[in-house]
C-alpha cells in the first residue's frame, strides 16, 4: 500500500473514530446538562503564562516544542496534537504526587495556540539517549509517583517508547514526556490512539503501567538502581 493510502485510510478512520467520541460525548453532555461537550476537554486561554514558582529558567533548562499531528501515527491533526499535550502537561503539573519530593514531569511554562508552540522546563536526557551510567535512587518510588500523578490526572500516557520519552538528569530524577499520544478522561481522540488505549487497560491500567516503566528503564544498560 502506497504512503498516500495509508493516510487517506488513516483519515478515514480518525473521522469516523471523531463521530462516534462526539455521539459519546453529546450523549454525556445532555446526561450531565453540559452546554458545549466539545469544550469539555480543552479550557485554557490562547496564549498563558503558567509559572507557579520562580524557577531559574536559562536556555539550557527550558526547552520548545512545536506540536505536529501525523495522521499515520497517532491520528491527529495539528491542533488536536497541541492542545492535547498542553492539556495533559497543565494537568499532571496541578495534579503531582510525589512519594520521593521530586517532580515528575515537565513544567509547562507558556504556549502560544495560535503557532501551536509551547515551552516547559528541560528535564535531562531521554534514556535511549544516555552515554553513561546513571544511578537512580529510590526507583520503586519515582515510578509510582509517576503512575499515581497520571491517575489523579486523569491522563493516559501511551508511548512509553522503549524509553524514548523518560528522561534522567544528573540527580537521577525520572521524568515522563511527550503526550502526543496519550488519552484523557477515557476519551481517545482518534482510532489510532484508541487501539494503544484499550491495550493499556488491558495490561491493567495504571498498575500495568508502573511495570511497563519499570522495565523501559532497568532494560537499560546505563540505569543502575540507587
């Protein structure tokens, strides 16, 4: 199959799985006397500055993103890439539990919608990336943390990604990124996303995830457990 259909049968998908979340969704909306269901999700201004506590932000502790959809991978256009991961980072940064005193997960420090950019806080180096050792002490712990801040959050992450998207800084604080491809509130916001959803139930939700981390980093050769 050419590049070309798989896209088109990739969008045909993802408009199909959009009909059917929006029936779902209007059907909750009515239930629950809501008057947008559409806006249920995504409520932020178009552009914000979300810092909750000074931080020494430079360069080299902040990074950029600009939010691409790519409909073969994970179903979404532009937009709807952009605002789900602002909107899972703004929820894992309100809902942090942290059984070690460390933070988990970029902190979100603006966005712009309108270029569909966003910049947070650079939390170390991506585990496929590592050239030496790191020691990670209290592992069991920032793993659960992990775990625990995505439930309260009501956030899904579904590209764990072999350890592409866990990252460790000098101290050995894990840290989660990426929600390109992630569901919210049960609700994933295309077919593709769906599929990697209901495998992440079926592995038993956010108790499955904790051991799906847990292998990602002690797979790798540079992690030693501290």
């Amino acid at each position: 199959m050419s590049w070309l259909a798989q896209e088109r049968d990739a969008a045909l998908q993802g408009l199909e799985h959009l009909r059917e979340r929006y029936l779902r969704l209007e059907k909750r909306a009515i239930e629950g006397n809501l008057v947008d269901p559409c806006r249920t999700l995504f409520v932020y201004p178009v552009q914000g500055d979300v810092l909750k506590r000074p931080l020494p932000i430079t360069v080299e502790h902040s990074v950029t993103k600009q939010a691409r959809g790519r409909i073969v991978w994970n179903g979404l256009s532009d937009d709807q890439a952009f605002h789900l991961e602002v909107e899972c980072l703004r929820r894992v940064g309100d809902s942090q539990v942290s059984l070690d005193g460390r933070s988990h997960f970029p902190q979100l420090l603006s966005w712009d919608a309108s270029a569909r950019t966003f910049t947070t806080t650079h939390n170390g180096t991506p585990l496929d990336k590592l050239r030496q050792t790191m020691s990670v002490p209290d592992l069991e712990a920032q793993l659960s943390s992990i775990a625990m801040t995505l439930e309260k959050a009501s956030v899904a992450h579904l590209d764990i990604a072999a350890g592409k998207n866990i990252t460790v800084d000098d101290a050995g604080t894990l840290c989660l990124i990426d929600f390109d491809i992630a569901c919210l509130d049960g609700f994933p916001l295309s077919e593709k996303i769906q599929r990697r959803y209901e495998a992440f139930l079926a592995k038993g939700g956010y108790a499955g995830y904790i051991e799906e981390l847990r292998r990602a980093t002690l797979e790798n050769p540079m992690i030693e457990p501290g």
